[in-house]
C-alpha cells in the first residue's frame, strides 16, 4: 500500500513540475501566448569550466571575450550530463556549480533539464526535483522551518513524503545564488543532520549544501560568476559555465522565434553587419530583444533609422514597450515620463547596489504602487506563485540587467535634460544610500551641461572596481545623439542637444584612452565613442592596418589602444597574430614598447608569429 501511495505521489509530483515548466515566459508572453519551451528551445554552448574564481569586468566585456575563443578549447557539456562524469573522471559528482552573466540561459536550462525529467526522457535514475530559486527562498529569510516544512510550502504533495527517510534519490535546484538575499554562514552555523527538526531557512541551505543534511541527495547551484565564490570550492565537484548562444546557435534561435523565414534572414543578415551587436547575441535575452525590435521595423515601412548601436536597439525595445502600455486599458492616468522616471529610479538603485532583483518595499520607496509595476511588466517582469501554500510574496526584476542598466541611463539622462539635476554631483557627497534617495529631489538652481554629467559619469565608470557602470555609461552618451532627441521627443522638455557638448565628451573620453592603462577600461571608451558616432581614432587605425604600414607609423598612446581595441572587438577569431606586422626596424627598446602595447592581444592569440 505504501509503495502504492508513493509511486502516485511522485507521478502527480511530476505531472505538476511538467505543467509549471511546459511553457517558457519570455518578456512579455505572461500576458498573451507563451511558447512551449520545446517548440523554442536552442541547445546552449555549456563547458566544464576550471573553478569558480572571480571576474572583475562587465559581464558584457565578459562575453566579448569568450566570443573569441576557439571553441576547440572547452570541454562541452550537454545540459541533460551535468551529473555524468566525463571520461577518466571516477568520482560521482554530488554537487554542481554552473556560472554564467545575466540573460545566457541558465534558467532555462534548468527549466529545461526539470522539463526532459518530468517527460520520462532524461535522467530517469532520480526520483525527485525540486526546484528552489534562491529570489523566492528571500522571501522566506525570516522563517523556522524543519526541511519537510520548507518543501512542503513549495511542493504541498511532499505531504505524503518520507522526505528524511533519503528512501528517494532526490536532486535540489538553487537557481540564482547571485539574487541570494540570505546570510549563507557556511562557516558560523550549526551542523544539521535531521530533515525534521526546525531551524532558519539559512542553516537548511548551508547544511544541504555541504552534505550534513541529506548526503546523498544531488545538489545543482546557477550564480552569475560575480557570486560563484558565496559557496566554498570544496563543497562543490563540478564547475560549469554557460556560454550562451554560439555563431550557428544565434541563427537557429532567430528562426525557430520567426516563423517569416525570409524575414529571420534579414534580421541575421542586419544583426551580423554590426559586430557589438552580433556578439550581443551570445546572450538569449539580446536575441529576444533584437527579435522583437527587428521583428517590428524590417517587416513593415517603419519610419526612422534601423538600430545599429546597442542604445539605439534598446530604445527602440523600451519605445515597444511603452506601446504595449498604450494598448492596455489602464485608468490611472500615468505619463510615460513619469513611469520611466521612477523605474530608472528603481534600476539604477538596484544597480549600483548590484541587486537584479527587489520586493515590494524597494518599489514603494520610490513610489511605484503594483498596479503600476505589472502594467510595466514588460519591463518590469513580475514573478507571481499563486500555488504556493500559504505564502504569496512577490519578486521583481528587470528582464535582464542591461535593461536595467538602460533604463538607469535614461532616467539620468532625463534628470539633466528636463529638471537641470544632476545626479552625479548628488552621490559623491553623501553616503551611497542617503545619496541614491536625494538624487531624483535634487533640483539644482545652479545650472550645468550634458557634458559635465558625463565627464562625471565617466569618471565614476573608471573607478569602479568591477566594471559594474560600463555598460550604463555606454547607454548614457549614446542618449545624447541627435537620432535619440527623435525617439525620445515624448519625454524630453528641450530637444536639441547642443553638438558642443558632445564633442566635449568625446575629447574628454581621447584624454582618458591616452592616460589609461587598464585594457578593459580603454576598450569600453571605445564603446562609448562607438555609441555617440565617434569613429575617427579606429577608423584610422583600421586605414594603417589594412595598408600593412602600421610598423612603420609613429603611433601615439591613444592610437596603440585603438589598435588593441580594434584586434581584439573588430577582427574575428584571433587564431594567429602576426607580430612582425606590428615592429619595424631593430631598436630593440622600440620594439618592447610595441610589444607591452599589444600584450592582451597576444594573450588572447592561440599562436603568436
């Protein structure tokens, strides 16, 4: 009788798991038709990674890097054999730690993984899954739950579960360790061997983790790799990494989303006519984003210039956005301006806490009711777990950090533009959180420019130790072009953007390529000078390289970095670098010079001439 009970336990179990994860949600599909997610889904590229050290750049620079690296030199690993030891390797693999930036699919591939096991298809050995994301795991910081309590809030039929017994080969899933809003003492707290016995949902996590609780039990963990290292590298016995989409993935992704197979040409077509926007793609979330944009403008006689910068795509996906709000029957007569204000309020909070993800509280802070968030929720995606025993908290986030990171912008941007604010000059006075509320209050009498907010901005991007404003500072300068005044005439008070304060910026940012050394430092500049038209440096640069009369140029600090910029974001796949190409004559001490200018394009080169 009991084995009875069991088996259809776990079969209701699994049919519950297969309807939760049947569809996939992307943006704003919650409110009209999702996509089955086996109708849609692309392989992704995932390898086995050395460790879970720590990155100190952009997630994006991130990206830029791995987009050059010949694939030959990972081991690939498929989503369903994250568990399989690869050949040679002997040891069982209890639990897995998988990294990867923000929007590269590491949700979906466990919504994946959990999907292929509720079907009977894959890794049929385990019984149980059970899924925990760590942004709904917040919710429940301050509770005292026994393990069997915890799960049974989450999956009400482990009722009828003798979950301590360990009679179930049972696999735990912490998705987003990065959005972990618990303390995770893995060293201060109490050892915890009993499934039954209450404690704080912190020392639950730690004690599964490290395998006090339930030993045998499969534990699999997904962190963005600013906070792989939250989890102690010996708990841990296989890294993996996701890298997103690869070159013959993106195109697969485009038409499977586009049932216009022409029309998916076209946008493949476009998309590879502009690198940046190309190796954006190694992220879904930018597919997703481009699809909709590309979508919208190449099928029809859409008036206005197609995106080729990565501001301009974004704009054009926040400006779809703001349509699909138009369309919804919304009596409080909210304006766009207003709207987007507080949501870049609320984004660049977020951002320069490093937070993706925030609860109610945050947005009342500053002023956004529910009502108001879920009629943005193609912006802003709610998270909403009706099925969930006795407790109905809700999350919010960004469909993903770099459109938090825009909306940031944009919110700056417009502070200047229309209220003379200007929020740099607010937070390097005070304390970073009494600072952050008094920025949007500030109404300064004293009037500035556009280009000394982003001399400021600048700077504050320079100083950062991780890179966190790189990508915020891209979409700030790329706001002031004249294209944009076009786009955002709804919002802006004053139009017309003076040309002399963006030519001010752009020597400002030529004055910190010449005295910067940092290489991913001057390479997101160049970005910058990209995004507000500037090409006159690479340009040239690429006039020398193609002539084969680089060696001989006198080239000063500004123009070697250019060449590194251009190598390293411009060229493709660095297989062999020629460096005679680059040193003439024989002064030796020249010739060291040359050679230091170009070191991080040797270091990225597989074999160097």
């Amino acid at each position: 009788m009991q084995s009875d009970l069991s088996h259809e336990v776990i079969n209701t179990f699994r049919i519950n798991l297969m309807k939760k994860f049947v569809c996939l949600y992307e943006g704003t599909a919650t409110h009209g038709n999702p996509t089955l997610l086996n109708e849609i889904y692309t392989e992704l590229y995932i390898t086995e990674s050395e460790s879970g050290e720590i990155s100190n750049e952009h997630e994006v620079r991130q990206i830029e890097t791995q987009s050059r690296r010949a694939a030959t030199e990972d081991t690939q690993i498929k989503c369903r054999d994250i568990f399989r030891p690869l050949p040679g390797q002997d040891k069982p693999i209890r639990t897995v730690l998988t990294k990867g930036v923000a929007g590269i699919g590491k949700t979906v591939s466990v919504q994946k993984f959990i999907l292929d096991w509720a079907e009977g298809k894959e890794n049929q050995d385990v019984q149980l899954i059970f899924p925990l994301p760590f942004r709904e795991l917040n919710l429940m910081k301050d509770k005292t739950l026994s393990l069997s309590d915890l799960l049974e809030v989450f999956f009400p039929e482990t009722k009828e579960m003798e979950i301590s017994s360990e009679k179930y080969k049972m696999l735990f899933i912490f998705d987003g360790l990065d959005e972990c809003r618990l303390p995770l003492h893995f060293k201060r707290n109490e050892t915890l061997r009993y499934a039954n016995k209450k404690k704080p949902v912190d020392v639950l996590l730690t004690n599964l983790i490290v395998g006090n609780l339930l030993p045998s039990a499969l534990i699999w963990i997904t962190s963005r790799p600013a906070a792989a290292d939250l989890v102690p590298s010996k708990c841990v016995h296989r890294v993996t990494e996701v890298r997103g989409f690869n070159d013959p993935q993106k195109e697969e992704y485009f038409r499977k989303r586009i049932s216009d197979q022409s029309l998916a040409k076209r946008i493949i077509s476009h998309l590879k006519s502009s690198r940046s926007l190309f190796i954006m793609c190694h992220i879904p979330v930018f597919c997703w984003i481009s699809a909709a944009v590309l979508e919208k403008m190449l099928s029809r006689a859409e008036s206005g210039e197609i995106p080729k910068t990565l501001t301009q795509m974004y704009t054009h996906f926040l400006i779809l956005q703001t349509n699909i709000k138009h369309e919804k029957d919304y009596e409080k007569k909210v304006t766009d301006e207003d709207m987007i204000l507080k949501l870049g309020k609320v984004a660049f909070q977020q951002l320069v806490k490093g937070n993706l993800i925030f609860y109610e509280e945050d947005l009342r802070e500053c002023g956004i009711d529910e009502t108001e968030a879920s009629v943005y929720s193609g912006l802003c995606t709610q998270i909403f777990r009706e099925e969930f025993g006795w407790y109905q908290g809700k999350v919010f986030c960004f469909v993903h950090l770099s459109i938090q990171e825009h909306l940031a912008a944009l919110s700056v941007h417009l502070s200047c533009i229309n209220h003379n604010r200007n929020a740099f000059e607010a937070i390097t006075e005070q304390s970073l959180w009494s600072k952050i509320k008094d920025w949007f209050q500030l109404n300064s009498s004293e009037h500035f420019s556009l280009s000394d907010l982003h001399k400021k901005a600048v700077d504050e991007a320079l100083q950062s130790k991780n890179g966190h404003l790189d990508l915020f500072l891209r979409f700030l300068l790329g706001l002031s072009v004249e294209s944009h005044q076009v786009l955002l005439q709804g919002l802006m008070k004053q139009t017309k953007i003076s040309s002399e304060s963006n030519e001010e910026t752009i020597e400002y940012i030529k004055m910190k390529i010449r005295t910067i050394n940092s290489t991913e430092k001057f390479i997101n500049l160049f970005h910058c000078l990209n995004e507000v038209g500037d090409h006159s440096l690479v340009e040239e640069i690429q006039q020398y390289v193609k002539s084969g009369t680089i060696n001989k140029a006198k080239l000063s600090s500004s123009q070697w970095s250019a060449v590194v910029f251009v190598l390293l974001t411009l060229e493709n796949k660095l297989d062999e670098f020629d460096l005679n190409k680059f040193v003439g004559g024989n002064n030796n001490a020249e010739n060291m010079k040359v050679f230091q200018k170009l070191l991080p394009v040797i270091k990225e080169a597989r074999s160097v001439q």
